[in-house]
C-alpha cells in the first residue's frame, strides 16, 4: 500500500475496513472537507460494488467485501438484487 492517504488503494482498504483505526479517523475527517476524495471513494464503493455483483472480486477483495457485506445494512441494501 502506498503512504499516499488519498491513494485508490488506501480508499480501498478504508472501505474495506482495513485501515489501522487512527488512520481510518484521519481518513474519514479528509473526507468530510475534500470533495474531491469524497467523490473518488463514492466512485471506487461503487466500482466494487459493481464487481461483487459481477463474480468479479477475488481473492481479500471479495473477502474484505464480504465482510463489510455482513456488517452494513446499507451495503446489503446495495447490492440487493
């Protein structure tokens, strides 16, 4: 994982709830004031989401997600078919 906090692959791992908890903290605080890291986190839910639903996920990507599955009304909401 790169160091940079706005990085897809740091998004990633906070929506998949695999950050360390300070860094998730910090991460959430950014996303309340850029919109632009907002908008990119937004975008990279549902690019997971989309490819969950298309058998497309593997490996700790569809585990991570599978998880948050269980742990997120909001999340099953989504990806109801």
């Amino acid at each position: 994982m790169t160091d940079d906090p706005g990085s897809d692959s740091r998004l990633i791992s906070f929506l998949l709830g695999e950050l360390p908890p300070e860094a998730a903290v910090e991460l959430d605080a950014r996303l309340f004031s850029e919109d632009e890291l907002f908008d990119r986190l937004c975008a990279l839910e549902a690019e997971l989401i989309r490819d969950y639903l298309r058998g497309e996920l593997a490996g700790h990507l569809r585990r991570g997600f599978e998880q948050q599955l269980r742990r997120s009304p909001a999340l099953r909401k989504q990806t109801a078919a």
